[in-house]
C-alpha cells in the first residue's frame, strides 16, 4: 500500500472512532511530523479525505474535522440480490468492490438469490439491511429486484436506509416504473436506446418481423421493449403486443409454433434480454431446424462471455461496466458529503458489438 494511503487510512479509522468529533484536526505539520513523510504525501491523504467531506481546508485557517449526519466508517453496503445468478451482476460487482476499495472502503456485500421463493427474498433483504445498519455502513448501492413481486420490498429497502440516514444509489433500475422517476440517484444504461439501438439494427439488416423474447417483465425490459417498438413503428414495421415473446428462450414447442406462421409474418429478427437468453435461443432454434443468422437474426445484451461462446459470436449490446461502477461509487460519495442536493440520474450509452449473428 502506498503511503499516502496508510496515513489516509489511520485517520479515517481514528473518525470511525470518533477522535475528531469535537472538529480539532492535527494540521500538515504535525502530520508530517508524526508519521515521517514529506508534505506531499500528507496533501495527498488529505485530499483524499476532503473529497470524502471528513475534513475541510481553508487557507489561513488550517484544517478542521467536519461534522456528518452518519458517521466516518470506512464502510460501503453492495446490495445487488441477483448476482449469482447473473454474470452480468458478478462482474458489475466485482467493479463496485473495486471502485469502492481504491478509494479506501471497505466492502460489505448482500445477495439473495432469484431461484429463492418472493418469501425468502422478502427476509433475506431486510436481514442485510439489518446488518448494514448495524455495521454502520456510510451508503449503500443498491440495484433493486427485477421481480415486479418484490417492489413494495425494494421501496422499503431504501425507505430504512435513508430512515438510518444512510445514502442509497440505485444501480440498474428505479423502484418505479419509467417516465416515473423516484428521488434517488441512479446510475445505468439507458435501457430505452438499448432496446432501440438493438431493433433499428435489426431494420437497417433487412428484417421486418421484430420480437422481444422476453421470459422475465420488470421495467428494464419494459423500457427496452418501449424502445425497440418505437423504432419498429418508426421504419413502418408492425408492432403490438403478439410481437413480446411471453416465454423462455429453451421453449422448443412455443418457439415452433412462432415460427409455423406463415412465411410473410413469421420472425426474421428477434432480441434478448442478456447474452445468456441469445445464446439458448440461438441453440433451441437449431433443434427446430432453424438458422441463425440466415433465417432469423438475434441480438444479445451485456457484451458477456455468453456472447463470444459460440461461433459466430453472438452481436450484443455492451453495458459499460467499468464506467457505471466508478460513476455509482462517484455518486454515492458525493451524496454522503452532501445529503441534501437534488437527486442525480446518470445513463450511459450501449454501444453495438457486431457479430455473425445479424
């Protein structure tokens, strides 16, 4: 660990103790004086802890401790419920843990996994709300459940966070259905150019019997159905509802009965919601005698390895994971120095990966 960074961490645990609370902080010269480094190494840790709104510097005036509402642990809460589940997640969490350990934090993660019953999740999210208050976490990213079952939980969840006065960023997905927007920070993708993206490359190929296949709706999807009708519509292709496949991408016999309609309606372009669902489908629609992409195009989601498993590779949206767990990370530490500032909402752009399977 570089120096700077073991005096960082000293003072932050000497917060967590509750040394500095009375706003009397030792200046650059004692600090360079008790741990024997040079005056740089001393502004560096500094800087660090003034960006985190521990300290404050004035020119003149020296450098004093400042007070919060929540106290100076050294500790961040992951709540992110599907990562096993999804490698998506597992990657976009092990970015968070990351992210949030360069900046000298402490990780605390909590998982519960989608195969449990609405039940089960219910109790093991408030046992690791429980936990994260108790441990006296400063802020929480949280990316709420998918499951439309559990959103009177999800807004519970972040209801008894900000009753503890603990900062919450929403990672993914808003408790509440699009346009509505509820008065937290969110960070992710924009899931309605997603699915717009992913339908207009579609068109732009030649296919003009879009689906969505689309085995889960939670309102990720839904902004991304939202998106790909929306550009269906534009380019004069039909759209309703017959056009959302309700069932999983391994159902032979629904997919069958899909594509046994008569050849000017039957699906010459269909989209998934993550790599994984693309690349059952890309496999059921060989068992039926299809061709990917000669009969029917597929676009995936996420840029996982999912998605470079087969050949040729499926095409794919990437979600830029780096960047929307140094933003969340960004956020929700901006949000612990300053709690009462209008909630923020950041959505980045999937690109296209091309691959052989449009």
């Amino acid at each position: 660990m570089k120096k700077y960074m073991e005096i960082e961490a000293a003072l932050r645990s000497e917060f967590s103790s509750g040394k500095y609370a009375g706003g009397r902080f030792p200046s650059e010269h004692m600090l360079v004086k008790r741990f024997g480094v040079a005056r740089g190494t001393v502004r560096q840790a500094l800087s660090r802890l003034e960006a985190d709104g521990l300290i404050v510097r004035h020119r003149g005036s020296g450098t004093h401790a400042e007070s919060r509402t929540n106290p100076a642990t050294g500790r961040l809460g992951l709540l992110i419920p599907d990562m096993a589940d999804n490698l998506f997640f597992r990657l976009l969490t092990s970015e968070l843990v990351r992210c949030g350990q360069s900046a000298s934090y402490v990780m605390l993660l909590g998982e519960c996994a989608t195969t449990d019953s609405v039940a089960t999740r219910r109790r093991n999210l408030r046992r690791f709300v429980s936990q994260f208050i108790e441990q006296r976490v400063e802020g929480v990213v949280f990316r709420p459940f998918l499951d439309e079952r559990l959103a009177a939980a999800n807004r519970a969840v972040a209801t008894t966070f900000r009753k503890a006065g603990i900062p919450v960023v929403l990672i993914d997905a808003d408790l509440v259905r699009s346009p509505a927007r509820s008065d937290f920070d969110l960070v992710g993708i924009n899931h309605v150019n997603a699915g717009r993206r992913a339908a207009e490359l579609l068109i732009s190929a030649g296919r003009k019997n879009l689906r969505y296949i689309l085995p889960r709706i939670c309102t990720v999807t839904r902004d991304r159905v939202f998106g790909a009708a929306g550009a269906a519509l534009a380019a004069g292709c039909e759209w309703d509802d017959s056009h959302v496949l309700k069932f999983a991408p391994d159902d032979t016999k629904s997919l069958k009965r899909e594509f046994a309609s008569a050849k000017a309606n039957r699906p010459d372009g269909v989209i998934c919601g993550d790599d994984v669902d693309a690349l059952t489908l890309i496999r059921s629609l060989a068992a039926i005698g299809i061709s990917v992409p000669r009969d029917v195009s597929v676009v995936g989601c996420d840029n996982t390895p999912e998605a470079h498993a087969i050949s040729p590779e499926i095409t794919t949206l990437a979600q830029p994971i780096p960047l929307i767990a140094e933003t969340a990370v960004k956020v929700l530490r901006k949000r612990i120095r300053n709690p009462s500032e209008p909630p923020v909402v950041i959505l980045f752009d999937a690109p296209l990966v091309p691959g052989g399977t449009v």
